[in-house]
C-alpha cells in the first residue's frame, strides 16, 4: 500500500500542513515537531512526490554513486569514471539530449549514512544508483539494504554494484561488478612462497567488510595450500583501510613475530605505512622484509622500491557501471559479473635473506 502525507501526519501526530512545511523546508517548524515528523517518514518510507516532471516512476536526471571515502583513490578512480559515463556523450555542449547529473555520496563507512542517502535518492526519484567497494557483513544492515534497493527497483531506478558483491536477494533487482579478491590475494601469497617466504604477516581491512574477508581468505589459501597455515590469527592484524593502521600494524606484528619476512597489506595505502614501520626498525625493502599491497592505485609505482601489488581495473570498472546505469551495456549474464585481477610484481618483493 502506498503511504501518503496523512499517513505521515497521524504517524507524528500534527497536520497535513505541517508535513509538508517540514518536508519542502519553506516554513519555520519547531525543531521537535520537525524530528517528530522526519522520524515517521523514516519508519512509513514515505517518499515525496518530486516536481510534475518527475511524477512517473524514475524519470528525473539525478544518478547518485555512494562511497564509502571520496578522499580514497580507491573509490575516488570508481566514482570518477562512472561520472564520465553519466554525464553524457563527452562532447562537452550539454546538449546531448542524454546526460544525466551525478552526485557523489560519501558514506564515511556508515550503514546508517549509506541507508538514509538511498532514503533521499528514492526521494528525488533517481534514475540510477551505483553503489561502490565493499559492504558491511551485518544480517540487519543487509537487510535493511536489500529492502531499500527493492523498493528502488520498483520505482524504477537502476541500481549497479561496482567492486562490491551482490546482497542477499537483490540478483534479480542489480547489477553486480564484483571483485575477484580472493583470487588475486591467493596468487600474491604464492607469489610470495614461491620466493621463499614461509612466515608471512598480514595487516588486514575492517573485520566486517566482505572485501576483508575475501582477501584474507584467499592469503590463507595459498598458505593451506603450501602446507604452511598454521596459527594465522599472531601474524594478522585488522585496522581501517588507512597509512596509519598499516604503520601500527606493522610495528606491532615485527615486535610480536620477528621472524616474519614479507608482510602483505590489506590495501596499497595500507603498505605504505607498513613500509615505514619496516624502515623505522632499520630493516631493508626488500632485502630484509618484504612488503606487498593490493589494488595497483597511481602512487604504487612511484613507491621507493616500487610495489608489488594486485591490480584492479578500477577506471574500467567504473566506466563500466556508468554504462550500466546509463542503460548503455547489456547487465552480465545472471546480474554478476566476476572482475580479475592481476598480479604487478615490482621491486618491494624478493627472496628474504635470511
């Protein structure tokens, strides 16, 4: 059943008058009563009928892209990319007749900012949502998740994963760009061992993202797979996606673990921390500890030495979930499409020396 403005009004106990004067902002509301209201829009999903133009199911111009850190480059590669794509045919004019307005929305990693940003794009009628990077392996959320990308669907809105896995029950309703950060961990941790390597730390992302999870699961593997998996959890270390945290990590794991010859970072920036850790021990890279990343963003290369890493084709991933919430490409066979990746093995990587 379709809640309408009565609803809302009896849900927060005012007027009809009121909801409106709180929703379309143009009317001083006491602040509780606006709370009260925006409250039980919240727990109705009460969406708000958009201009005349937009009264059919998502017909305005807006596509929102949501990630978790635009200061990221990981995400920051994605998002850029897919606004390309969105904006229309490249000609620069604006006049194309097919461009849409892309708005990036940072979540800072927040399920509750990731839900109310959906919340306000079902408002404005979104023609498309592209969500990026991983999610966050919570049965709550993701429910929470899939009902509000439903609801989307319904209406009309294309809705795109890009880099991040599909939720449960949205296959028929998304398409999905996903990752194969399993693989490529695995091959980085053979990388590794067929070099020499046989005690390996890992600094590993946030406990509940599912890329943290597939990228350790891979590492790990590798390392059943070399007979080599043993107590795991002293050498891996968890923290955010950031320099600092593979800084501390890794001053941490060299103090608990000094035998560990190579250390494999949840993320290129990640290693980047953990290769000063390593110089502030007075180790050498790569001639005492190892140090590897994953996902091939622009600084690697430029790292002194430079980084082995994984490569993720993130400036095509994104383009290419642009195409898909543009309507310009055909969704993947199934709604999931599996992206590899590759290994970039460079100088930060070698034989330990001991």
């Amino acid at each position: 059943m379709t809640v309408t403005l009565a609803d809302v009004a009896a849900r927060a106990r005012v007027s009809p008058a009121t909801v409106s004067r709180v929703l379309n902002g143009n009317y001083p509301v006491a602040s509780s009563t606006r709370e009260r209201v925006l409250r039980a829009v919240d727990e109705l999903d009460y969406v708000l009928n958009g201009p005349a133009s937009s009264l059919a199911a998502a017909t305005s111009d807006l596509v929102g892209i949501l990630v978790n850190d635009i200061a990221d480059p990981f995400f920051g590669i994605m998002a850029g990319a897919a606004q390309s794509e969105i904006g229309g045919p490249g000609d620069g004019s604006g006049r194309g007749g097919g461009e849409k307005l892309a708005v990036v929305c940072n979540t800072g990693g927040s399920p509750e900012r990731e839900l109310t940003y959906l919340t306000l794009l079902q408002r404005q009628r979104a023609a498309a949502v592209v969500l990026t990077g991983g999610a966050l392996e919570d049965p709550a959320h993701q429910a929470a998740m899939a009902a509000k990308l439903a609801k989307l669907a319904d209406a009309g809105t294309r809705i795109v994963f890009c880099g991040r896995p599909p939720l449960p029950d949205t296959d028929a309703v998304a398409a999905s760009l996903a990752f194969d950060n399993r693989g490529g961990a695995r091959r980085l941790t053979e990388h590794l061992i067929s070099l020499g390597h046989r005690r390996i730390g890992y600094v590993a992302g946030p406990l509940e993202r599912t890329t943290t999870r597939h990228r350790l699961e891979g590492h790990r593997e590798a390392m059943k797979a070399a007979g080599l998996y043993g107590d795991e959890e002293s050498v891996t270390l968890h923290g955010p996606y950031d320099r600092s945290s593979g800084y501390d990590a890794t001053l941490e794991l060299l103090r608990r673990e000094p035998e560990v010859t190579a250390v494999v970072a949840a993320n290129d920036t990640v290693a980047l921390g953990a290769c000063a850790a390593v110089r502030e021990r007075g180790l050498c890279i790569p001639e005492d500890v190892s140090v590897a990343g994953f996902d091939d963003l622009p600084f690697s290369v430029d790292a002194v030495p430079a980084l082995t890493t994984v490569r993720l084709p993130l400036f095509e991933a994104g383009a290419r979930a642009g195409r898909l919430a543009m309507g310009k490409e055909t969704p993947p066979p199934g709604g999931v499409a599996t992206i590899h990746a590759e290994l970039m093995e460079r100088g930060s990587t070698a034989a330990p020396a001991r």
